[in-house]
C-alpha cells in the first residue's frame, strides 16, 4: 500500500475509537468536564474497546478490500 492510503485507514480507525468512546460517554453520562481519561470510562463500564476489532473481523470475514471500505468515505 501506498503511505496516503495507509494513512487514511489509521485516521478511520482513530475516528471509531473516538466515536465508541463518545458512545460510552453519553450512555453513562459522563461530563467532559469531570475529566475522566478514556480509560477510566471503559472500567466504569466493565468493557473493552471493541468496535474497530469488530469492524476489522467483518471485513475479513466477508473477504471485502479494506482500500475500498476506506475510500467510500
């Protein structure tokens, strides 16, 4: 791969870990301003990251091109 197409894959991946995490963050309602790290939330909500690994075993499951996945964005 080419390192522009490397680079938008990682800044896909950044931007679901950050969405997960927005998830968690209004589910239990944790304020910004209280300051807590990402961390902390996932242990208060007693889980893992987990949607990029999900989103990853799909794509290879279904045997799709991650390149293409990339550029429909």
């Amino acid at each position: 791969m080419y390192g522009s197409e490397t680079w938008s894959l990682k800044m896909e991946d950044r931007r679901i870990e950050a969405f997960e995490m927005w998830i968690w963050r209004r589910m239990e309602k944790v304020s910004w301003v209280e300051r807590k790290t990402n961390e902390e939330v996932l242990i208060m909500v007693e889980e893992k990251r987990e949607l990029l690994d999900r989103i990853t075993n799909t794509i290879k499951r279904d045997g799709l091109d991650t390149l293409s996945v990339v550029m429909t964005y």
